[in-house]
C-alpha cells in the first residue's frame, strides 16, 4: 500500500511487511475528533475487514482534544496499538490516554520502535 495522506496532511497512513499498519501523526499537529475519526475510518478501509496491528507514531504531536480521544475508544480494525512517542509530552499525552479511556484493543505507549514492533509482532 503506498502512503495515504489524509485529512490536510495531519497524518500519513502506510500498510508495511507483514500487514503492519503505520498511521502517523504530523509533529506539532492538534488532533481533532474530526482528523481522529478521518484516520480511524483510513484505518478501518485500509484492513478491508482484517485486523492488523498498528504502530501510531505520535512523536512531537502538538495536542489532543478530548473528543478525540474518546474516538480512540471505538473498535477499529487494529487488533493491537502500539504508540511510539520520544518526549515526556508524548508520554504524557499516551498515558493521560491509557488513563482516561479503555482502549479497544491491547494498547501500549513505547520511545523504542524496534520495542513497539516487537511487542506488536509477539501479539499476532
């Protein structure tokens, strides 16, 4: 699948080997409930009724509305999440997440992409 570039160019969405989904986020980006449900339904057309895992590269993400946040609650077609952020914003913004909501899937927050992958991978 090549790249897809969605919603203003917030966010590009790649289907690499193995089915692993790449969804990211632009830095300094300010996620809406309207590019959180854009994505999502990239997402979902993407998996054509397959699940995948997917790593959300959310690093330098500038912020995110709480109605989009709550989108990511929603079942999609990722069977697992991995979000990959480098700063303590990115932590911070996964965890408040994490802590907020009940994700759809197994979901976790990883600076460490060979990690997210791993983890991602153990999981299928």
């Amino acid at each position: 699948m090549d790249p897809v570039v969605a919603d203003g160019a917030k966010v590009c969405l790649e289907m690499g080997s193995g089915g692993l989904l790449l969804l990211r986020w632009l830095p300094g980006v300010r996620i809406e409930v309207e590019d959180a449900r854009a994505a999502m339904a990239r997402v979902n057309e993407a998996c054509q009724q397959e699940r995948h895992a997917m790593l959300v590269d959310m690093t330098a993400v500038g912020s995110v509305s709480r109605e989009a946040r709550a989108v990511w609650s929603i079942p999609c077609s990722a069977s697992r999440i991995a979000l990959l952020g480098k700063s303590p914003v990115d932590r911070v913004l996964a965890n408040f997440f994490l802590g907020v909501h009940v994700p759809p899937c197994p979901t976790r927050f990883f600076t460490s992409r060979s990690e997210a992958v791993d983890w991602l991978s153990a999981g299928a």
